[in-house]
C-alpha cells in the first residue's frame, strides 16, 4: 500500500503531462520512473526539480553519461533503494 497519492502516466493532464512526456522524450524512455511519480501531487514541485535536473547533466566539463555514472555510484555508496 502506498503511502501517498501519485499520479498515473494515465491520469496526467496539464503541467504533469507535459514533464511525464518532457521526462520520456529526454531519456528516451517508455515508462516515468516512480521517483518522478512521487513528486507529481505537487505539479510545480515536480516541473522545478526536472528544470534542474535537466541543467545538471548537459553536457559540460563531463559528458551526461559520465554524470548519470556519478549520480548511479553516489546512490550504491549511500545504500538508495531506489
């Protein structure tokens, strides 16, 4: 049982919709990963954090590959069960 309410890829209209697919798109991905969910009662929340997100990994000094690699390593270290 969850703890919250999310939002279904299904049930998105407006801002969420746009930032599911904004989400999709840019990963080239089929299905919104459930961290993306949890932030989608708040549809502002969850349009700022995927804004910034998508600033952090373009590419800069190190290519996004390398960020998503970093990012990956810092969850293990920290046990993330996500």
């Amino acid at each position: 049982m969850a703890l919250f309410r999310t939002v279904s890829e299904a049930e998105a209209t407006g801002k969420v919709k746009a930032v599911y697919d904004d989400i999709k798109a840019t990963k080239k991905i089929d299905v919104v990963p459930n961290f993306w969910k949890a932030l989608s009662v708040n549809p502002e929340h969850l349009e700022a954090v995927w804004q910034k997100l998508k600033v952090v990994m373009k590419p800069g000094k190190l290519d996004p590959l390398t960020k998503e690699i970093i990012a990956l390593a810092v969850s293990i270290t920290n046990n993330c069960e996500y």
